[in-house]
C-alpha cells in the first residue's frame, strides 16, 4: 500500500450543504483503510459538528468500491519489546476515540455505505444512527481473519444490534456479510442501488437538516443510554430531556404549528 501524497484535508473530503454535513473519505486505492490522521480529522469533524448551529445533519460515506477497509495496519507491528498498557491506551486513543466521536455526535449521523465495510469500517458504520447501504456493499467482522480481539467498540455495538448469538456469529467466522442480509438481520436501515445511494443518503439528511435539531439530538441520547441502565434510569432520562427540550425554540413552534394546523418551520434552535 503506497503512501497517498495528497493532503489530509484531500484524503477526507468535507462539505457542508444546506445544513448538512458531508464526511467522504477519499483513499479509494486503498479502499479507505482509515489512518491515523483521517481517524483525528473525522474526530474533529465530528466534534465540530456538534457545536456548530449551522449544521443539523451529518453524512459518512467513501469513494470508489470501499467504505472503510479498517485500519491501515502500516507500522502496526511492533517490533522489540512491548510496554505493558501500550496496547490498551492505543485502542483507547484510536479506534474507541472515532467510535464514541459519532455516538456523541450532537447531529443526526447518516452511514451511507458504498461498498465494502470490514473491521473497525463496520463498526463505524453500525456507530451510525442511520445506515444506508449500496446492493453491492459487504460488511466483515475480520478480525478473526488476523488473529485479533474486535476493537471499535465491536463487541459492544453488535450484541445491541442483533443479539449475542448472531454478534458471535458474525465475530467467530468473520464471513462477508452482504447489504441484503445486514438489512435482514438489523444492520442496516435500507439498501438501495448503488447509482441511488448518493441521493437517497440526501435526502434522508435534508429532512433530519429540517427536523426540530435538539429534540432529535436528545432522542438520541436517550435511545443510546437506554441499553446500558434500567428502566428507573431511562424514565429519569427521558424527563430530563423533555425538560430540556420544552425550552428550545423548535419544540414551541412544533406546539404552536400542531394548534394552528400548519408545517413547522424548524431552525434547528
């Protein structure tokens, strides 16, 4: 795998329109094997998302036949001896870090897979709110296939997803899995031909871009905790949140459009 000359800002495409916010990795030589930089850059991205009003919506996607090949590996393989901690603290830095970027992410995410996801480019797939899938993409648990313990976060979004048996299903064998059948198992929100998937992923963005921005960012928070806490937790989550949301502007005109019987008119406030 040749280093690619071009600049980061190059190899990580970023756009933003009409409130969305457009993330492409563009490696498609190396089917987007994420490096090290690209990882921080979409961090950054990610985070930069949260915090900026005019964006209200974010999309994910790659050029060429891959999403994301996983890690590039290059300069992976230490050599003399290991420092205890030193695998722990990079997987803490590194995969968890972009993994927990899009969970925490305060605007809707949309996945749009173009091609193959293995690795930690699956699990930042599945990290995703939203998942749309070209017919031709393949997703691949392949650590297995390495000799490796899943990282990203894997063990943790795959059981919540599609339950332990088909989470170890997918992790023991580490088989591709194609579009089709990651929609059947839950994967995946929709799969659409590859020639359609650009605008499909469009506009599902547009219409979260014009949805009421902190109540779906809160809904989020609460569908993503609601796993790891009972059933005490969630409903006091869930107050809290109506709590904070019954103080933004779009929840007032969602009331008042309700009672006046027209559209809302969102700003994202």
């Amino acid at each position: 795998m040749s280093e690619d000359p071009r600049p980061l800002t190059e190899t990580v495409r970023h756009t933003t329109d009409a409130g969305v916010s457009w993330i492409t990795l563009d490696r498609p030589a190396a089917m987007n094997a994420v490096t090290w930089e690209q990882r921080e850059r979409i961090i950054a991205l990610l985070d930069g998302a949260s915090a900026d009003p005019a964006v209200r919506a974010v999309v994910l996607t790659a050029t060429g036949k891959g999403f994301c090949a996983g890690a590039d590996l290059r300069g992976a393989v230490v050599s003399g001896e290991r420092v205890a901690g030193d695998v722990a603290r990079t997987i803490r830095l590194g995969a968890q870090r972009l993994i927990a970027a899009v969970l925490d992410c305060e605007k809707p995410v949309i996945a749009a897979v173009n091609g193959t996801a293995a690795g930690i480019g699956a699990h930042l797939a599945f990290a995703c709110d939203l998942v749309l899938a070209a017919e031709s993409a393949r997703f691949i648990e392949v650590f297995v296939r390495r000799g490796l313990v899943p990282d990203g976060g894997g063990a943790y979004l795959l059981p919540r997803l599609v339950g332990p048996q088909r989470a170890k299903e997918l992790m023991f064998f580490g088989d591709a899995l194609a579009a089709a059948d990651a929609e059947r198992l839950g994967l995946v929100n929709r799969v659409v031909p590859d020639d359609e998937l650009p605008a499909v992923a469009r506009q599902w963005a547009q219409r979260l871009a014009a949805g009421p921005t902190r109540s779906l960012a809160l809904a989020k928070q609460l569908v993503n905790a609601s796993l790891d806490g009972d059933r005490t937790a969630a409903f006091a989550a869930e107050a809290a949140a109506q709590e904070i949301n019954m103080t933004t502007q779009d929840a007032q005109e969602g009331v008042a459009s309700f009672v006046e019987r027209r559209t809302p008119k969102y700003r994202g406030l």
